[in-house]
C-alpha cells in the first residue's frame, strides 16, 4: 500500500503571483515526488508499508535504526508537502474562520500577532526547514522544525505549515524569505485550516 503520488489540485500558475509557475510544477512534481519515492521504498516490505504516514511518523522509536532517519527525511517530506499543497488555495481566503479564527484571537490576541510570530519563526529558522501553526491538547502554537522533520513526530496536529527551504522561493524571492512569508498568507486556504482544526 504504496503513498500515492497525486497531481496538483490546481493548475501550476495558480497561486501567481505569491508562487510562480515553474517554482510550483518543480516543487511539485520533483522535489515532492522524490521523497514519495523514496519514503515508499523505505517502507516497501515492512510493518510501516500498510501505516498511514503521519502514523509511521508519530512514533519514531518503533522505527528500525537502519531507515529511521531515511524514513524521518523522506516521510516527513512526503506528509509535509501533503499537507502544504492542501493548505493553500488560488487566491486564498484571506482570513482565518469559525473555530480556529477564536482561537487564533485568544491565544494569539490577533490574526496579525500570529502572523507576525509565525514569519519570525520561518525567518529565524536557519537553513532549510518549515514554520508551523500546530495544536497540542486543543492549544495553538507555532513552532519551526529544521529539514523536513514534522510536528506530528512531537504529538502536534498540524494546523498549517509553510516551507521555509529554498527551492520553494527562491526563483521569485532569491535570498528574500521574509517576503516570501509574509506573501505566502495571500494564498492559505482557510476553510482547510478550520477543518483541520475541528477535527
Ligand atoms: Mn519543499
């Protein structure tokens, strides 16, 4: 029971112009379709093969020494980008809503406030790796992870997450992640943040 490879859910121009065309179809279906690969044949034969990822991930003592850091990089960068292509939309929906709006409201004091931390954890991550909007016990917080290691390997539920390696900016951005962070909040798909927040 191979991870399944899926296209785009929407066309490679379609988040222009926070992401470019060629940053997204690269993104997409080289650097995302390597770790899917290489997350499956890491699995192929064993117990993992029939988990589902966030599940392989969650428990990263149960995972034999000799693939446990091939199966953190190339599982995490499989349920990462998942989760990332998921969580933006065309256009986006320019606020958050419902449930995870409150929230953000009462733990953060506002919508700004959290985007204010969250792009200071994405700039302040050195070198390659993501920032996070994350839940832990029905609480929000944000937090960066380095490489492609993924909150749910610390008991978090991901809310949303943006990533902060160069190969997804830096054709439009160059050495300007900042920019990049703060752009990327025009094409977050926040009905999918709100689902993922109530479940
Ligand atoms: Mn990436």
């Amino acid at each position: 029971m191979a991870f399944e490879f899926k296209p785009l859910p929407y066309a490679y121009d379609a988040l222009e112009p926070t992401i470019d065309a060629k940053t997204m179809e690269t993104h997409h279906d080289k650097h995302y379709n390597g770790y899917v690969n290489n997350f499956n044949a890491a699995v192929e034969g064993t117990k993992f093969d029939d988990m589902c990822v966030s599940d392989v991930l969650a428990d990263l003592d149960a995972l034999p020494e000799d693939k446990k850091q091939t199966i953190i990089n190339n599982g995490g960068g499989t349920l990462n980008h998942k989760l990332f292509w998921e969580v933006m939309t065309p256009g986006g929906s320019k606020e958050p809503v419902g449930n995870l709006k409150k929230a953000i409201d009462e733990t953060f004091g506002s919508f700004d406030k959290m985007k204010e931390e969250f792009n200071s954890k994405g700039a302040g991550q050195f070198g390659s790796g993501w920032a996070w909007l994350v839940k832990k016990d029905g609480k929000l917080s944000i937090m960066s992870t380095p490489n492609q290691n993924s909150p749910v390997s610390e008991g978090y539920e991901i809310i949303l997450g943006n990533d902060v390696w160069e190969h997804a900016y830096y054709l439009k951005y160059q050495n300007r992640r900042a920019d990049y962070l703060k752009e990327w909040w025009n094409v977050v798909n926040w009905d999918v943040a709100e689902e993922r927040f109530n479940k």
